[in-house]
C-alpha cells in the first residue's frame, strides 16, 4: 500500500451530503477486473452527459479545480455499496485525502487500504474549508498524519482523530495480511477447535 | 459471567486473539463471493503466491452481472462475460465452490445462503457486498467488505475489526394489515437517518419483530446498511430453526439438536446494556414510498412530498431540492398522484417466495396498467421453481408482468434490465441513488405489495385500500 505521511495540495468542495459510491463510480464501470485505470470514471454521470461530453457545471471541471488532490464534501461520504471501485476511481484520479464531517464504515474501511486518508472534521470547519476553497485561489492545505492536523497556513488550523494502529499501517504503508498471518499459531488454534462443519465437505 | 447482547455473543465466540496496539482478529464462518468485488481480490494472492485458506467455508456464485433472459444463451455484454469467467477460472483455481449461471442452485448471493443452508444462527459472515447484512436475520454477524478484505478473508479466514457499537431498535406493537417488513425498514430509516446507525450492530426486538417470518426479518436486517450500519441481527428462535431444518447444508439429527441449544443460547441475557436504544411504534407505520434519492428521503404513500421549508438544516434543504430536481417532482404533490413508468419485483430486498406471494395476492385477476412495464425477477432458481410449482409466474404473467431468471438485475443495473433517462420506477430494491437503476433512472422504493398495486393502477396506491380478486 502506498503510505501517507503529509501531504500539501489543491481542496476542491463537493458540496453535497450523503455522496454514495453510486456516484463516486456508477455501475457501469465496475464489471473491469483490475484495480486501476478508475479515475477517467470518477462521478462520471456528474461529469458527462449521457452522450459522454462534459457537463456545464461540475466542480471538477473548474480549471482551479483542476489539480485537486484533496476533496472536502458532506456528511456520510461513500455511503452506500461497498464497492472499493470508488476509492480506486478517487486515487486513480489524483486525490490522496477526503474531508467530511462524516463517513459511511466500508468507505473509511476500503480507503484504509489504498492509502487514502479520510479525515473527519466537525460540520463548522468543513463548512469553513468548502468557504475557503470556493472563495480562495488556489486555495491549499497541509494534511499531516504524524502530527494530525490540518492547515492552510492562511489562519486556518484543525486536528483530527485516527485510532493509533489505522495510523501506523498509513503511515508506513503496510500490507495487512501479512500482519494477520504473523498471528498464524492462534488462527491454527481456533480452527482446530472449529472444524468446517461435516455438511459443507460435500461441497469440495 | 456479566450479561450480553446477541452481537457480544457471537463476537466473543470468534476472537481468535486480541493483540495489545492491534484490532482483535475475527474468524469468519463464510465468505460468499460473487463476480462483482473479487476478480482483485483472487489477482491479489496470485501476486503474493497466497492460497485461500479455507475453499469449505468460502461459497461464490454469479448474480449481479448475469441476464435475465432465458438460460443458455450466451452473456451478450462481452465485459459482463469476461468477469464472470473470471470468477469462474479463479473458483477452479482456489478450489472455491461456485454456484455457476446453469446451476439450479444459482441465485442473488444473500438469497441462496439462507435458501441453501449455509447461513446459520451464531455465524460471522462476510461478502463483498453491502447487503451481506441480510444474513443477520439468522442472529448472525454478517457485515459486507470491500475488495481487500475479500483478499485478506480468502488469504487468512479472519478479519482484524475494531469493536463496533450497539444500537437496538426495539418495535412495539404488530405492523397492520397491508404494512410490510419493506415498510418498518423504510420507516425506521426515515426515523433515524441514512447515517443514524454509522458505526453500530443493530439488533432488532420487540413483538413486530418476532412476528415477521423469516424472509421478513431478512428484509428487515437487509436494509440495516441503508441506516449506515453494517450489521442488523435478530436473535433465532422457533421461526428461525424451523426455517433452517432439513435445508441441504443445515446440521443433521444430532447434529441439529446440539445446534439449536446452542443458538437458543445466543439470545441476548436480560439486563444487557445496548450503546443506544431507538424505539418504534410498529402500530403507527403505514406502507411507505421513497420520494428522494437516498432511502431516508420517505413518507407514507397517503402523504404528500415535503415542503422545502420543512427541513431544518440547510444542508438537507438543499439536498431535497437537488433529490426532487433529479426526481422531477414538486414539493406538496401527493404520492398517489405520481404515476409510474417500470415496476420492478426483485432484488436480495424483496425476491423470496413470501415477497412473490404477496406480488402475485395482489395481481391476481388484474392487469398491468398500459403505460407499464413491469418485470419480476425471483431472487433463486429455487424460489423460480417453486414459484412456479405454486403457479405464481401463471398470475404474473396472465396479469403481464414478465416472469424472468434469477439475479441481481435492475436493482443496480448492472445487467441489461435497466431504466431509460427519466422513466419512473416503483421498485422493492433497497437504493434509490440517482442513477442506481440506469442514467437518469427515477426510482420508488416500495414493498412487492406496493409494487404490484402500482403495476396495475399506473400510480402509487395504498395497498390497504387495495380490492383483491
């Protein structure tokens, strides 16, 4: 996994709650079998119309826009499916951080793994990011994992909560299954107390 | 020992270590798999020379991508056929068992493993799928995953989970004549929000509760994630082992008695303390229709969509207004006044036999109105079948709607069966994201009594009133 340590970079305000994966990347994408190359698909039906041409009037089409790498929207962001199809799509497309009040449990979960920080902020200071971001040029912030916190160095500062062992597995990009395996002689243990149950070995 | 909820049972009996600094390691019972979130998963242990651990506790099938036209013809969209051979190459590879496209067995992934046995009380039970929840309804611990905890599943049988909190949601009183597990889920979601319960369990109680059938409670905990939690259980009783016995992987003769001791014991003990509690006066509940584009945008069908000056917050003014823009329709309408283009009975919400009894009731001696098209779509090839048996596709289909194969089909429109821009959809699916049933798709969540009453009237009617034949 590709670690986060700090990161400096273009906000871009997605005003709207409850953005659900749907959105993030519509269905239509999700029958590819690799991981990568989701970015071109990202909010696709925000971003093109039905004939595929742009839309007048998407964020991400602003040329101020255009370099974003951190997102701030509203509350319970990724809400819905469990596709990590859409933490590909944001990743792919260049975004290594999303801020919202809140955070649907899958989403925050699936980010975990591919290096994409969700910070978590209260309502009164997203609304103060999405404020600067909109009425700011080249408005950007400093996300720091090691210390987190949250600046822009403009006069606006803000600390965030991770639990400790999320933090070091980003910090040091570490590929959890190998943490799990290293628990090999407990896992071992509780299979030989729990064998597979005598009708699911007719399935093999 | 001090006294637990239904969730602490189950979560204790498979905490396989909790390292201090670390997340404690889950064992999973059953890892269901489908086409959808895997084919990356299976790439991922390929690259790190990985095997699945336990093929007998993993069961895959194909529901989400596959047509719903007659079996045998080939998979038309060549996308949709690449991944569904994939999974397919990966299951001979790992030794995975897969339910495939021919199997009389195949169905929606959440539909099956209760169908087939597999799901049982007491379980931890995990799939790449956010309605894995529905398997709560057996009191067991089912929560979706996304694609690297797929991998980490089929590489190590064990999830490292943080402890999530509890809520119960204890419904009083009995549901009315015409009021479904569809409309408690629907209400309770529009009580409490679609992110009232981020990062808890729910457990259902009360005596609406235990007077649900099976498919009920599946229903019920099925739509749990649209409330934001990842888990909804129902503690088992006679209702549940009664639906469980004799089911092709249920435990046999003694097998079964020592099973359903130790699943009566998972009940939650007297004086166990929930993180939350959310009470709901199941008496008060009508049928509900969504009206907006998430499932907590609802009010009963008798009532009108909300005024924009209703909601308190801005942020929910605002997302009403895009929601009823998206929706095309005007605040004060009344529901029964919006008609309706394509209907849709299906989905792992409401595809069992219970929800297509209840369609075909309401059917029965009617017809489908001309402006409508209307498709039914069982959620198994066994539900099909008998279906079938009890000559419910005969109402269906005399009344027109389209009796099709089995899968996930246009509850996310995935396959074929999708909506065109702005037709208008009475649906019993589970989301009604912009876009979640095609393009510029306008979707009705309604239970399959509701439906079908709007099959045939054109219009969302209040099935209390309905005149059955």
């Amino acid at each position: 996994m590709r670690p986060f340590q700090k990161h400096t970079g273009i906000v871009a305000p997605l005003d709207r709650v409850n953005v659900d994966t749907d959105q993030i990347i519509p269905k239509q994408f999700l029958k590819r079998i690799e991981r990568t190359g989701f970015g071109e698909f990202l909010f696709y039906d925000w971003r093109f119309s039905g004939d595929g041409k742009k839309t007048a009037d998407f964020v991400l089409h602003e040329a101020r826009y255009e370099k974003a790498t951190i997102l701030v929207a509203g509350k319970n962001f990724g809400c819905g499916s469990s596709r990590e199809h859409a933490v590909w799509a944001l990743a792919d497309y260049g975004f290594r951080v999303v801020i919202a009040p809140s955070f649907a449990d899958i989403f925050a979960n699936n980010s975990l793994k591919n290096g994409l920080l969700t910070v978590r902020l209260s309502e009164d200071q997203v609304a103060e990011i999405m404020r600067r971001a909109k009425g700011t040029a080249d408005y950007r912030l400093t996300v720091d994992l090691e210390t987190l916190r949250v600046e822009d160095g403009q006069g606006f500062s803000a600390t965030f909560t991770m639990d400790d062992f999320s933090r070091h597995c980003l910090l040091n990009g570490l590929d959890d299954i190998g943490l799990t395996l290293q628990h090999e002689a407990a896992i071992a243990g509780y299979e030989a107390k729990h064998p597979v149950h005598a009708a699911m070995k007719s399935l093999g | 020992m001090s006294a637990r909820t239904l969730f602490e049972k189950v979560w204790d009996a498979h905490l396989v270590t909790a390292p201090e600094g670390q997340p404690p390691l889950l064992y999973i019972d059953l890892h269901l798999v489908h086409e959808v979130t895997s084919p990356q998963a299976f790439d991922g242990l390929r690259a790190n020379g990985r095997q699945v651990r336990q093929p007998l506790r993993t069961v895959a099938t194909v529901d989400h991508n596959v047509p719903t036209t007659p079996r045998g013809l080939p998979v038309a969209d060549p996308i949709a056929a690449k991944q569904i051979e994939a999974l397919q190459k990966n299951c001979r590879e790992f030794g995975v068992p897969l339910f495939d496209m021919d199997s009389p067995e195949q169905g929606i992934v959440h539909v099956i493993g209760p169908e087939l046995g597999i799901t049982q009380p007491g379980m931890t039970i995990v799939c790449g799928d956010s309605h894995t929840s529905t398997h709560g309804a057996f009191g067991s611990l089912a929560f979706g995953i996304g694609t690297s905890e797929v991998e980490h599943v089929l590489a190590t049988q064990c999830l490292p989970q943080k402890k999530p909190k509890t809520m119960q949601i204890d419904v009083r009183d009995k549901l009315a004549e015409g009021v479904t597990a569809k409309d408690l889920a629907l209400g309770i979601i529009g009580q409490i929000g679609t992110d009232g319960a981020t990062g808890y369990v729910i457990e259902y109680t009360g005596e609406a509760v235990r007077g649900l059938s099976m498919e009920g409670r599946m229903t019920l905990c099925n739509m749990s994630i649209e409330a934001g939690a990842r888990a909804g259980m129902v503690a088992p009783d006679e209702v549940t082992f009664a639906y469980a016995q004799g089911r092709r992987f249920a435990p046999q003769d003694k097998d079964w008695e020592d099973a359903m001791a130790s699943w009566r014991a998972l009940a939650t003990d007297p004086g166990a303390k929930y993180d939350r509690v959310v009470e709901i006066d199941a008496a008060a509940l009508a049928p509900f229709v969504t009206w907006g584009t998430n499932p907590g945008m609802v009010v009963p069908v008798t009532a009108r969509i909300p005024e924009l000056a209703s909601f308190s917050l801005e942020s929910d003014r605002r997302a009403a207004e895009q929601a009823l823009a998206y929706m095309d329709l005007q605040p004060g309408t009344p529901i029964e006044q919006i008609a309706v283009d394509r209907v849709f009975i299906g989905s792992c919400t409401n595809s069992r036999i219970e929800d297509l009894r209840a369609a075909a009731r309401v059917a029965k001696g009617h017809h489908v109105h001309g402006k409508v098209r209307a498709m039914v779509v069982p959620g198994s090839q066994a539900i099909k079948h008998a279906a079938e048996q009890e000559g419910l596709h005969r109402i269906f289909q005399d009344a027109g709607f389209e009796w099709r194969e089995s899968g996930c089909s246009m509850c996310l429109g995935m396959n074929p069966d999708i909506l065109q821009p702005g037709e208008r959809c009475a649906s019993t699916s589970n989301r009604n994201f912009e876009g979640r049933q095609g393009r510029g798709g306008r979707t009705h969540l309604v239970s399959p009594m509701m439906a079908a009453a709007a099959a045939i009237t054109g219009r969302f009617t209040d099935i209390r009133n309905w005149r059955f034949r």
